[in-house]
C-alpha cells in the first residue's frame, strides 16, 4: 500500500463546478504540501498545512490529522484550473529525513 | 519578489555533451534539492545540500553532480546525458525540515 494515495486520479469537471481532491496517508507527518503542476510546466506551491484549513483565492485546503486526511477544493472552476494536483508529505521533524513522499497526483481536466 | 530560479527553462544537449542546469534563490534558505521528475511520474530526488554538506541519495547515477558554491546558487551538472535523462529537473530550498519552495524547473532535451 502507498503511503500516500489521491482521488480522484482523474478528474473532468465543466467550468464554474465546485472541485475536491483528497489525500490520504498512512505515515506521521509534520506538514502536508498541496502542489500544483501544469502540463509540461514546473510546480507551484499552493498550501503546506499541519492542521486546520487555508484559504487562497478559490482554493481551499484542509486537513485532520487524526483521520490523516486531507482535501483540496476549488470554488468555480475555470479551464486554467486544469493541472495535475499532487500532495508530498513532509515526514516528522527530528527524524532521519526531510525527503518528501510523493503520491501519483491528480489530473483534472476543467473543461469550458 | 523572493523566488526560486532556474535557467534556463529549456535546454537541448546531444547525447554524451555534459550540460550545466542553474538555480538560485533569494530566499536565503540554507537547505537546497535537486529533483528529476520524468513524464507522468513524481518528482524523485537526486540530492540535497544542508549549507555546504551534500548529501546523495542511494540511487542517484554517478553521471549527475552538483555544486552549490554559496547560499543562493546550485548547479546540477550531467557529465554524460543519455537519453533517459531527458526529464523535467526541479529545484527546490528550504529552511531545515521547513516547507520546500519549488522553482518553475527545466525542461531537458537529449538528442
């Protein structure tokens, strides 16, 4: 089993929807990325988060430690949206690694 | 504003040219990552820098090196490019054991 897992893996969605995106694990961590990649183009940080919920623009993070769950939402969608979601984990502090783990990403697909 | 950079965002070398990937950042971040991330999978690490102490993953090639002769620069050096190295490559800083800023990448060509 991966110690991270996204869903969906693919997502379409029409313009203007309301959008979730979830990440589960199944390690400790200190802090979870929410990471944005457009198709063939370099990542953009969107959250990190160790508890509670964030908020930027249309997009929303949350997460519950204790259930080792957390959620991207993103209020009226546009085309532009449309880019794979990935969620690393940062492991926790003091241990032997600050190496992130990467889950498999979602790919959505915001359509006009 | 502060940022990660990285140039060029393109590169296209020939098979077996060495090639020279740059980033730098304004962040004045102490820790510095090198990841290779090739189509449709997740970014892997190469290396890191904690300051000056480099620190190499188990599985990076020997073809790949890297230099980071201050705080703000770091360069990725491929001595002999195959064509399996062909990969977007990332750059990313922090603090120590603080959240990772990612550059917008290079995209590298071998032909």
């Amino acid at each position: 089993k991966n110690e991270v897992e996204q869903s969906p893996q693919n997502l379409t969605a029409q313009e203007g929807e309301f959008i979730t995106i979830n990440c589960s694990y199944s390690v400790g961590i200190s802090a979870l990325h929410w990471l944005q990649q457009h198709p063939g183009g370099g990542i953009v940080s969107l959250f990190m988060l160790s508890s509670g919920k964030k908020k930027h623009g249309r997009l929303i993070a949350t997460i519950n430690i204790q259930e080792k769950h957390s959620s991207l939402h993103i209020t009226a969608s546009h085309p532009r949206d449309s880019a794979v979601y990935i969620c690393p984990l940062h492991p926790p502090k003091g241990g032997a690694t600050n190496k992130l783990i990467f889950g498999t990403g979602t790919l959505l697909a915001v359509q006009p | 504003d502060a940022m990660v950079i990285q140039n060029p965002r393109y590169q296209v070398t020939q098979f077996g040219k060495p090639v020279t990937l740059s980033c730098s950042q304004t962040l004045n971040h102490n820790v510095m990552y090198w990841y290779q991330q090739k189509s449709s999978q997740a970014p892997k690490l190469l290396f890191h820098y904690y300051d000056k102490d480099f620190n190499n993953e188990a599985d990076t090639p020997d073809n790949f090196q890297s230099r980071r002769p201050n705080t703000s620069f770091c360069f990725l050096d491929i001595r002999s490019p195959g064509l399996g190295d062909a990969a977007m490559y990332l750059c990313a800083t922090s603090l120590i054991e603080e959240t990772q800023y990612f550059g917008p990448g290079t995209r590298l060509l071998v032909l």
